[in-house]
C-alpha cells in the first residue's frame, strides 16, 4: 500500500467504517511509515477539537427571515419601491432611456431611406398648397357665401393635386428604377412610338372633378396608363384571386429568371412591373395562361434583351 492510499482512508478509519480486509493493511502500512502515522495524529487531533466545540443555535426568527429573503415582493411592492427612488438616481436613467430612443430612431431613419423619400413625396409643398388657395372675401361682402360654399370643392381640388404630385413622383422612381435593372431597349418602330406618344399625351389629361367621384379609382387609371408606357409589354390577366394570382406570378417569374420591380394594388386591379429575359419569354407567357385568361394590349414584334412587363391583374 502506498503513502496516497493509506491518506486517502485514514479517515475511514477514524470513522471506523473499513472493513477487516483493509483496515489491517492499513494499520500495518501506518505502524510502519513515520509520515503517515504523524497525517494520523494531526487528523485526530482535528477531530477531538470539532466534537469539543460546543453546538451552535440559530438567533430566533433566522429561519423565517431566509424564507422571507427568498420569496419574491408583490408587484405592488416592487412598484412603491421604484417610485420611491431619489431623483438623483430616476433623473439619470430617464435621460439614459430618452438618449437610448433617439439613438435608435436615428438608427431605423438612416438604413431605411425608402421612409425618407415616402414621407417628402406625400408632404405637399407648401408654395403649391399656398398658391392654389382662392383669394380671401372681406367678411361680410356678397361672396362670402359662396366662398363658403365653395370651400369643400377647393379643398377637394387640393388633396387631388397633392396626390398626384405623389403619384408622378413614385412614378419617376419606379422607372429609375426599372431603367438600372435592365438594358436599354432596342429602338422602338413607328407604330409603337405612335402609342407610346398616344399613351404619353392622355397621361397628363385631368378628368374634371365629379361630385361624389373616387379620387382613387381615378389615380390607379393615370398610374396603370403611365406604367404601360414605360414597359416593353403590357396587358391584362382576369383571374378569379387576385392574391393567389399575385403569389403564384411571384414563382412564376422566379422560375424564368425574372425580376419582380415594383407593384401597387388598388381597388379594381393590381398592377405589377417585372422584367423577363427574352429567352425565358415564351415559358412565361405559356404558364402564365395557367394561372387566367391573359390578353397583351401590347407586344412588339422584336423583343429587347430583358423585356420590361407592366401586368393588369382583375377579377
């Protein structure tokens, strides 16, 4: 038996608990070993001082002071407790927590630039909106009347203007847009470029204001109109769901390699602009008969490279 294994059970054997096969081992091991035999004193001696000392009795109350300590307050506690904070400790963290909501704000604001443009396309300018306004009646004069009569169709006439001062904006952006993904068309025949100057020529056309009228029924006219002269093909699919048609041209023109530019959904029709390759052109249109009943308005005789596609989806 060596020095490590006898120390590892002398104090089995103070405690009496090895059995007679390794208890003569060891006492034989000890008898003969200077250093082990002192390790055993020493333990011994421990042992005699721990049962001399006289038991300690918790303080009263010790035990229901732990379990009080582990319970967890109410919340109503919790509550009194951070209100009845210094103001020299809520004062700092509520500034910590306002700089922390700027900080984040200004974060959301800088990587998302689309919010940006949105919010200076549909904010009026200020000069249109002053210089539309009619000029003012002295009150009391025989006019005011009917300029109080005609205040409702003035206002009408603004919010129209304002929107489609958006609408050409959005429209700018969409076919720079377009313009960057794709090739530069091939050189349109004089047939198309007498629709296109057709197209071109009704867009800017303003339909007089009917009372009762759905500005935007009419907006989604000017935007379908605008966007099938943009693009190489136009047309229109009838489907029986406009959303399931939606989802299913997404696969579509994902399996021929297209690009899905930009869409608008309005209250009669959905309106989508995508870009196919000219070799993927007569897949597209194959499958696209799968999903409705597909009628081109416009398809020239001689595609481009990446052929631009304004899509009219209706019920």
């Amino acid at each position: 038996m060596t020095c490590d294994e006898a120390r590892a059970r002398l104090s089995a054997l103070l405690d009496e608990a090895l059995g007679p096969d390794e208890r003569g081992p060891l006492e034989a091991h000890v008898a003969t070993c200077v250093d082990c035999r002192r390790e055993l004193g020493l333990l011994r001696n421990t042992v005699a001082l721990l049962q001399s000392v006289n038991p300690v009795r918790a303080p009263a109350g010790f035990a229901d002071r732990v379990l009080a300590a582990a319970r967890p307050a109410p919340w109503y506690r919790r509550l009194q407790r951070a209100l009845s904070l210094p103001w020299s400790v809520k004062l700092p963290l509520a500034a910590a927590a306002a700089l922390l909501v700027g900080v984040a704000v200004a974060h959301l604001l800088e990587m998302a630039p689309e919010l940006q443009r949105a919010a200076r396309v549909e904010s009026p300018s200020p000069a249109v909106t002053e210089s539309q306004e009619p000029p003012a009646t002295p009150t009391g004069a025989p006019g005011q009347k009917a300029k109080a009569e005609s205040e409702p169709a003035t206002r009408e006439r603004r919010e129209g203007r304002a929107r489609d001062l958006a609408d050409e904006a959005t429209d700018a952006t969409r076919r720079r847009d377009l313009a960057k993904a794709a090739p530069a068309p091939a050189p349109a025949t004089a047939p198309e470029r007498k629709a296109e100057s057709a197209v071109g020529a009704a867009a800017p056309a303003r339909e007089p204001a009917r009372e009762g009228a759905r500005p935007d029924a009419a907006t989604s006219r000017r935007s379908a109109l605008r966007t099938a002269a943009a693009a190489d093909v136009s047309g229109r699919l009838v489907v029986t769901d406009r959303e399931a048609a939606a989802r299913g041209l997404t696969e579509l023109v994902a399996r021929t390699g297209g690009a899905e530019v930009a869409k608008s959904a309005g209250a009669d029709a959905m309106v989508i602009e995508l870009t196919i390759p000219r070799a993927a052109w007569s897949e597209f249109t194959r499958e696209l008969a799968a999903l409705g009943a597909w009628t081109p308005d416009r398809e020239p005789a001689e595609l481009p490279a990446q052929v631009r596609v304004a899509l009219r989806i209706t019920e």
